[in-house]
C-alpha cells in the first residue's frame, strides 16, 4: 500500500522531483521521538546484548570477544543451567494451564451471572492492578514460618510443610501468588469474549437439548477460542519471565528451587557482575518465548477457529 | 409461587419443581462465587489486618485473624520512622513521567501512521510491532550500562526515559484514530490548519477513550514496575514503593506491620483505579485482545 502512495500523488510538469514530500517530511517529524527512542532504547540495547553474550565482561575488566563459550558453557559446564530451565519449564506449563483454567472457569461463571457481573469482574482484577512485590509481601507474611499459611495447614491436618522452606513446594507457591496477581486480566477478557457471543446460538442449542456443558464446548469456546489463543500466547511469554515474586519471596530458593530465567539473569548480571553471560542467558530466554510463541501459532490451526 | 389448586396435576407440580431447583441453583452460584471472591480479596485484609497490628502481635503464635489492638498509628509511624514519603513520591513522579512521554509520544507517530503517507511505512509499523516480543529482561543489561555510561543511575531521567517508548501506544492510538473520521482532517486543513494542529485540536478530543485508556495501562504498569527501578537506583534516595518495600526487609530487620503499612499505601491508585474505571477497563481489554499486546 504505501509504495503505491507515494505515486499517487501527481507531479507537475516542470516541477523538480523533491526526495521528500511535505508530507513525508512531517511524517518523519511526527514519527522522530518514537523512532529516536526506539533506536536508543530498543533497537541499540538488542544489538549490545548480542554482542555482549559473545564476550566475556565482567564490568570490571575490559570486555574480551569469547566466541560462542558463554553458551557452550551453559549448555556444558554450568550445572545451574539445567536446573534454571527445568524451573523455568515447570513454572510456565503449570502457570500457564492453571491460569487459562482458572480464568476460563470464573469467567463462565460470571457470565452466567444476571446481576453483578461487575462487582466480581473488579474484585478478580483488583491484584493486576496491584503492585506485584507489594502483593508477594503480603503472601510472604502469609507464608511466613508459623503464620497464617502454616496455621491453615494444621488446622486442617494436611500434614504439609512450611511452603517457602520447602524446596518441592516453594514454586507451588511461587505458582499460587503469581495466579492470584494476574488472573483477572484474563478473566476479564474471556468474559467480555463470552458476553460477546451471539445469544441466539446459545438458544438455539437449548431448544436442541444442548446442555451447559455441551453448550460450553461445542459453542462458546469455539467462538472465543482467538480471545483464549491470544491470552494463551501473551500468558505464556509473560510467565517465561517471572522475576518479581521471586525476588521478593524466595530469592530463587530454598536452594536453587525457585531460580528460573529471569530471575537467574538477574543474579548472574547484577550480583555478579557477569554481563557477557547474564546477556547469553538473556538470549536463551529469547528463542524461548520465539519458540514458544511458533508453536502456538502453528498448532492454533487445531483448535482456533475464526469467523469469516 | 402459590399453588392454584386447579392446576395440582403432574406437569405443573414438575414445572414448579423446575423452577425451585432453578431457584437453587442461581442461590448456589452466587454463593459458590462469592465465596471465591471473599478468599480472593483475603490478602488484602490480611495485608490491612496486619499493618494495624503492632510487630510483636505480627509474628504472635497462634495467629489472630483479628488484631487486638488496633494500631492505626503504624501508617503515620511508617511514614516517619521510614522514607515511606520519599518512595510515595518517587513513583508518583516517574509513573507520572513515563505516562506523559508515552502519551504525547504514541500521539504523534499514531497519527503519522495512521494519516500521513511516506514511504516504508507498512515495513516501519511492522518493526515497531516485533519489539512486542522482546522480553524486558533482555534490554536491562545494555540498558544499565547505557544509563550509567551516561551518568544517569539514581536519577528521575534515569528511570523513566529508558522504559518511555513501548510501541504498545502507537497501535492501540493507531488503530482507534483509523476509526476516527478522514473528512474532519481534510475540513481542518482546508481552514489552513498544520498537521500539528489538527491533530492537538481534532484528532486527540476526539481518541480520548483511547488516550485515556493507555494512560491507565502506562500509569499502572510503571506503578507497578520494579526490575528497572531496582537497577536504575541505589539506595533509597531515588527509590519507588514496590522497591522500599524490599529494601526494608533486608535493612532494618523485618517490621512487618510497618511493610504491611507501605504495602496497603502501594495498592490504593490501583484499587482505587480499578474500582472507578472499571467499565473503561473492561472495554479497553476487550478490545484490546483484538490486535494483540497490553
């Protein structure tokens, strides 16, 4: 469309060809800010980290070029590594499956609703629009040896341990606090989907003896099911970089059991003053959410499908 | 809900039979989700719960879902004994910070891609699209020795030029100035107006949902913000709420009514926002899912 536009416009015989059209020339003053900042930024920051995870700096010496050791040392030497992505892995796919699970769940429930859908809408999205360590504050007191978390546990009998001093239960609550914090985001945008859907459909389905359940999955989350594609695709690249709720309530541990990605960049970059390899690790992270996000939109084919 | 005597044969007795269990099930519903709304909002009661407590009732054994004693002095006290005042202000002024930059900035290069025609302009959009998908954690590197080859760490600059430029903005300002009619663009330039002023004077009135809409996202996104404010400061001089709450559990041992405090301080925009935009919200990421990003 737009190397046609240019040519639309006619030049007058006689008339110098001008490189730059009026327009042109503000579009360029409209759009230098952004691209400025864009440059700055983004683009120049991208650049420097690729160059840097080829080097080996530790903010002290001088930077020296290394070649592709920083990852041969990951993928090889470094015993950490493994353990980050496995961490990394686990938080995502149990994330991932209860917050699409959960959300979808309430947000059914609220449409089904006939009076104050709102009032729940908010009450669900009140922590996303909390401060993330302000919120693992306060499960972390809740956690706390002997706290409240504690006194449920024995109240009920359950038997289970102090969650933040467990190495096996400590993402488990890593994993509850970052669900309660975001949930509502996807839960407001899959009710509005469903308050979107066509009621006649649904009508119609009853007078065919479709129960709810039926109606559910035959009808209503085929026609949200891009809304549940797209919620899936930025809920998956937003929890591969989980970082706050771990500084604030775990520090990566009780040993490492805790410490994904973002977290160990972090570290690596900030602690230790490893920037060439915080930046490989950074790169990791990268071609993971690309790799992720690939998959998506190649198996979407399967099960979203879209109005035409 | 009476019974007509006349009508006491099996169908009717059936149909009222439905309508009771219906009956039931709307008052299961609402209860069964008023319950998981109650256990969603415990932490924040459990958060103001404990700031009125005072420490030593904090970490009592057993726990008391009620405090004693009620403290309210704990919020003055936090302010007092800690810099609870300097973060306040600290994160209203970068919050405020970015929210300016991002707004007069997502204006003009929306409105250049919306309405001007120059060459490369698909391929440029499409660039600006792509850097959606990279994550944070990557830039902060470069962007910590950027800003402090620059000599900008600890400083309000520091903090929120680096974070300013989300192309988030120029598509969601894009798309909604698409919407917007061309004939008041071409009305206004037929009276002699500039780009410039049109789009001050037409464009904005009129995409102020939207405007309105990334200015909420913007302001909430840095409120909550916390890796780059962790890397772009040092100490507590420049440091925002999210951040002195964690600086408090390491330096001064762990006051946590006085956290707790801080914590509940941290929350009130966002409570407050989420509560009287709620309807703009609900909007805003409706339409929001359609072109992707948040």
């Amino acid at each position: 469309m737009s190397q046609s536009a240019v040519a639309e416009i006619p030049l007058q015989p006689g008339q110098p060809r001008r490189f730059l059209m009026p327009e042109t020339q503000t579009a360029m003053l409209f759009l230098l800010p952004s691209f400025l900042g864009f440059m700055i930024f983004m683009a120049l920051p991208i650049l420097a980290s690729l160059a840097l995870s080829f080097t080996n700096w530790q903010l002290i010496s001088t930077p020296s070029f290394v070649g592709f050791q920083n990852y041969i040392k990951l993928f090889t030497v470094d015993p950490a590594f493994y353990t980050i992505l496995r961490n990394t892995l686990f938080f995502a796919v149990e994330y991932l499956a209860l917050n699409i699970a959960v959300s979808l769940t309430l947000a059914v429930w609220i449409s089904s609703l006939k009076r104050g859908k709102a009032i729940f809408r908010v009450i669900f999205f009140l922590p996303t629009f909390t401060p993330t360590i302000a919120a693992s504050v306060v499960w972390l007191l809740i956690f706390t040896p002997d706290g409240l978390a504690d006194a449920v546990i024995r109240a009920l009998g359950l038997g289970l341990p102090n969650f933040l001093l467990n190495p096996t239960w400590a993402m488990q609550a890593i994993i509850l606090v970052t669900l309660w914090a975001n949930v509502g985001y996807n839960v407001v945008m899959f009710n509005a989907a469903l308050d979107l859907v066509p009621k006649h459909y649904l009508e119609a389905a009853t007078i065919d003896g479709a129960n709810a359940w039926q109606q559910f999955w035959r009808i209503r989350l085929p026609l949200i099911s891009p809304t549940v594609f797209f919620a899936t695709v930025m809920t998956a690249i937003t929890s591969l970089q989980v970082f706050d709720e771990i500084f604030a309530m775990t520090r990566g541990g009780p040993g490492s059991a805790t410490a994904t990605l973002g977290f160990a960049i972090y570290q690596k970059g900030f602690t230790n003053f490893q920037m060439g390899y915080a930046s490989a690790l950074a790169w990791v992270m990268f071609v993971m959410i690309m790799a992720l996000t690939i998959l998506q939109f190649h198996m979407q084919r399967k099960w979203v499908h879209y109005d035409d | 809900m009476t019974t007509n005597p006349t009508s006491r044969h099996p169908h009717s007795v059936s149909a009222d039979r439905k309508r009771i269990l219906r009956r039931v099930g709307t008052f299961m519903s609402y209860a069964g989700i008023s319950l998981v709304a109650l256990l969603f909002l415990f932490p924040f009661f459990w958060m103001v719960s404990n700031a009125v407590r005072s420490n030593a009732e904090v970490m009592a054994v057993p726990v008391h879902i009620l405090p004693e004693e009620y403290q309210w002095g704990t919020f003055v006290d936090a302010f007092v004994s800690l810099p609870f005042g300097t973060f306040l202000l600290n994160s209203i002024i970068v919050a405020c910070g970015v929210t300016a930059i991002v707004v007069a900035v997502s204006c003009l290069s929306a409105y250049a891609f919306a309405r001007l025609r120059f060459p490369g302009r698909e391929g440029l959009l499409l660039t600006y699209l792509s850097t959606l998908m990279i994550p944070q954690v990557m830039l902060v590197i470069p962007l910590f020795l950027l800003v402090s080859k620059l000599g900008w760490i600890n400083t309000y600059h520091g903090m929120i030029l680096p974070v300013a430029f989300s192309s988030f903005g120029t598509f969601l300002l894009r798309q909604f100035i698409l919407g917007i009619p061309k004939d008041l663009d071409e009305a206004a330039m037929m009276d002699g107006a500039s780009r410039l002023r049109i789009l001050v004077t037409v464009i904005v009135p009129l995409a102020m949902p939207a405007i309105g809409l990334l200015s909420l996202f913007t302001f909430i996104a840095q409120w909550k913000s916390f890796l780059w404010p962790l890397i772009a400061t040092s100490g507590v001089e420049k440091a925002t709420l999210p951040l002195g709450l964690t600086l408090f559990q390491t330096q001064q041992g762990t006051s946590w009514n006085y956290i707790m405090a801080g914590a509940t301080i941290s929350m009130l925009p966002g409570v407050i926002l989420a509560i009287v935009m709620q309807r703009i919200i609900y909007k805003g990421i409706s339409v929001g899912s359609g072109f992707g990003g948040r």
